[in-house]
C-alpha cells in the first residue's frame, strides 16, 4: 500500500543534525523548481535511513511514498497529469541500475519522470572520510557513477537523459561568507563537477499509441501577411489527425485580415478554421490569443511569412507522437539558408542566444528563435503557471515557451528546417532594438534560473 506523507515523517526527519537539514533544503529547492508545476511526486524505495526529510522539503501539490513496485500507483494511464518519481541516492546502492529502471518503467506513462538525486562521484572518498570520522550514519554508498555512465544507463533502460543539474554544498555561512559561493560555484565549467549531489532528470521514452494520436492545433500570427494567408492553407500537409487552424490578425494595415476571413470561407470544407484579432501587441500575445481558444491535444506555431516551410509541420506532429521528447523545437541554422531569408548580424545573433541559453537552462539548444515550435496543451497551461512566478516580459514568445520546457523536464528536440526568403512582405524584426530585449532576457534567465532557482527558498 502506497504510504502518504505525514507530518509525523517530518517529525522524525527533525533528529537530523542541523547540516543535514541545510543540505537537503538545497536539494530540495533544485527540485521544487520542477514538481511545483507537477501534479504529484512520489518517492519509490525510499532506504530504511531515509525518515522524509528531502520529501518533506519538496514543493508539490501532492506528494506520497512507494515502498516497492507494487505499491507505485499506475501511472501508465496518465496522458494531462504529470507525476515525478524520486530516487533519492537508490542507485548509490544499487548494483544493478538498468534493472531498477527498467522496473520504474513498467508503471510510468510518456508524462512522468524520474528525478534522482546521485552522490558525486568524484567525491566517493569524502563519504568514506565522513563515516570513518562519524559524521554521517549509515551504510556508505556502493556505486559512484559520472554522468556518462547514467547517460549509458538510462538509454539501455529505455530512458532519455533529459539533463543534469549540479548541487554545490557547504555551509559557508558558518564562515561568514553567505550562501552567494552556492549559487556561484554550480554555474562555473569544471567547478560544478565538485557539487556535493547531482539531480538527473529522466524521461521515459514512450510512443503514442498509434490508434490514439492526438489532434492538433495550429495558430498563425499574421501582420501585413495578406499575400500568404491562402498559401498556408494550400501548403497545410495532412497529418492524419484532427486539425484546427487558427488565424490571428494583428494592426494589420495591408488586407491580411480581409484576406483571412475569405479564406475562411473558401477553405471551410477542407479545415476547421477560426480567426481573432488581437487586441494587445507582438507576436507573443498573438500567440497567447490563439492558444486561449484552441482546441487540440497538441499546439503548434506558425509563421505566416511561411519561412519555415508548412511542409515540413508533419515533422514536429512526428517527433512528439513518436516519444522523442516532448517539447519540439524547429532550428534554421543547420541547413544552408534561401536567398537573403537571415541577414548575417541576425545569423549570428541566433547562434549566440542559442548557446546562452544552452548554458543557462543546461539543455542543448541549437536555435532559440525559430518560430515553431509544439507543445501539449496541458503542459503550455503548466507554462503559463510557471511564468507568473517568473515574470512576463517577453515580446516575442520563444524565450516563455523555452525557459519553461527546459526547466520541467520537458525533454527538447531540435527539428532541422531550410529557412526560406519571404515571397510577400518585409520582417517586422528590428536587429538592434529586439536584439537587445533578447539580451536582456537572457540575462534575467541567467540570474533567476542558473543563479537562483535552486536557492529560491533559502
């Protein structure tokens, strides 16, 4: 039987000396940062040492223990809600990994996913050290393992290693030096490979099924497009699946929002098709219009200068139903571009902001600013949380869909596409003055989420 937490576990986790305490509240701020967002978190196979104390520290709406696999609800059943299983240093004493993954997955579902807190292995001497000085109780860990090795691990299990992320530990204040050195150290390259635990993020890789494919809708943010609009709809691949298209017209002063509701009419039979206004400004809350009122399991972007060809659409719908990961991300710098479809400044302004934030979120992104992007309609209503806690400041949208699919454990997929020139129209893109609002979001990324977010609650 599945036991849920109690404060009694609490209690207990109260004999703790006072570093522990200080230890797990920082672990435990490094995850909270994803299972605020979750709908539960379940630790599985908690050791007989472990009184609930890390559990206790954690953020969720829900949270219980799993004493075997037996006692692990069905999760497989899931398809909105999003449950995290904690192993909480299990494979440290483990002598078969693969094995107990392999377990895990026989109950886990395409949205749930495993979060285990790992004790450095390159610190394996100082655990031996603490026990022969008795500073820690218990059984000293078996099995130190580097992050290649889990990477190996969790592939052979049927796993995606999603990312890790590293949890520097000491208690400098004892010093009187501030918690400032915590937050510093798991930023800096080499450094962080000194962090006292390590958080690996884990996601099952589960295919949809093939008679269940979910429905898909497909939101087109139009300025001055008016010479486009009927080309999207040509140009719409069949996908197999239930589609809804919808058109969002913004201070257009060209005919684009004209043209939209003639294509309404004219294309009717063919697709399920809805047109708005938007009322604010930007591409961002185009897009924010859009998917307020959309209907489908699965929500896509569009740009409706048709750059990134519609063709190619079935791609994204693809990689997610196929269990690749589940946030699908459209890149434009692989391939050579058409014509004059990226000036060079903004080349290169891409590739920095692709590997800002590669480092920022620790997820490899190879193009942050590609305009399409997919996303499951319940997990953008789990963005939208998220970006009231961290601020709405972003014009453009990329930077509040990226952000947050990186920081939940989404799991990110690069989808390479050939970037067109325009046929119709001029970019409402201005290099410098949204270069440097990109910038600036950034660096805001850099200090609230790689410098704050796991010491957000200390």
């Amino acid at each position: 039987m599945t036991r849920v937490h109690t404060e009694t576990q609490v209690n207990v986790a109260a004999d703790y000396p006072r570093w522990r305490h200080y230890l797990y509240s920082i672990i435990a701020a490094e995850i909270s940062g994803i299972t605020r967002y979750y709908d539960q978190l379940i630790q599985w196979k908690p050791r007989s040492d472990d009184h609930g104390l890390l559990l206790a520290s954690v953020d969720c709406p829900s949270k219980k223990i799993a004493d075997s696999i037996s006692s692990l609800p069905e999760l497989g059943t899931e398809k909105e809600k999003r449950t995290a299983v904690l192993l909480n240093g299990s494979i440290n004493h483990s002598l078969d990994i693969q094995a107990l993954l392999v377990e895990l997955k026989t109950r886990l579902s395409r949205t749930s996913r495993v979060l285990v807190v790992a004790y450095n292995p390159y610190l394996s001497w100082l655990y031996r050290l603490a026990n022969f000085l008795g500073f820690r109780r218990g059984e000293l860990p078996s099995t130190f393992i580097t992050q290649v090795d889990i990477q190996n691990l969790t592939r052979l299990a049927g796993y995606d290693f999603v990312q890790m992320r590293a949890m520097c530990f000491f208690p400098w204040r004892l010093l009187g030096l501030g918690n400032w050195i915590n937050r510093v150290l798991p930023s800096v390259p080499l450094l962080n490979w000194m962090s006292f635990a390590q958080l690996f993020v884990l996601r099952p890789v589960i295919p949809e099924l093939t008679s269940q494919r979910p429905s898909l809708s497909i939101v087109i943010p139009a300025r001055n497009e008016k010479g486009n609009i009927e080309n999207a709809l040509k140009r719409m691949p069949d996908l197999g699946t239930s589609l809804e298209i919808i058109f969002v017209e913004g201070h257009s002063s060209d005919g684009t929002w004209e043209e939209i509701e003639r294509v309404r009419v004219a294309y009717q039979d063919r697709f399920k098709i809805k047109t708005l206004q938007q009322t604010g400004k930007g591409k961002a809350n185009a897009v924010h219009v859009g998917f307020a009122v959309a209907t489908g399991d699965l929500l896509t972007i569009l740009d409706a200068d048709l750059t990134m060809p519609p063709e190619l659409l079935g791609r994204f719908y693809t990689a997610y139903c196929d269990g690749l990961a589940d946030f699908i991300n459209g890149t434009r710098l692989v391939y050579p571009m058409e014509g004059d479809a990226m000036r060079f400044l903004n080349r290169l302004g891409n590739i920095f902001f692709a590997k800002a934030l590669s480092h920022v979120l620790g997820t490899k992104i190879s193009d942050s600013l590609c305009g399409t992007k997919l996303v499951s309609r319940h997990d953008y209503a789990r963005f939208q949380a998220w970006k009231k806690d961290f601020g709405d400041f972003d014009p453009f949208g990329d930077f509040e869909l990226i952000f947050p699919a990186a920081i939940l454990g989404l799991g990110i997929v690069d989808i390479p596409i050939r970037y067109l020139a325009r046929t119709y129209g001029s970019t409402n893109i201005s290099r410098f003055r949204h270069g440097l609002m990109l910038l600036r979001m950034t660096l805001i990324g850099f200090f609230r989420i790689k410098m704050g977010r796991t010491f957000k609650s200390l």
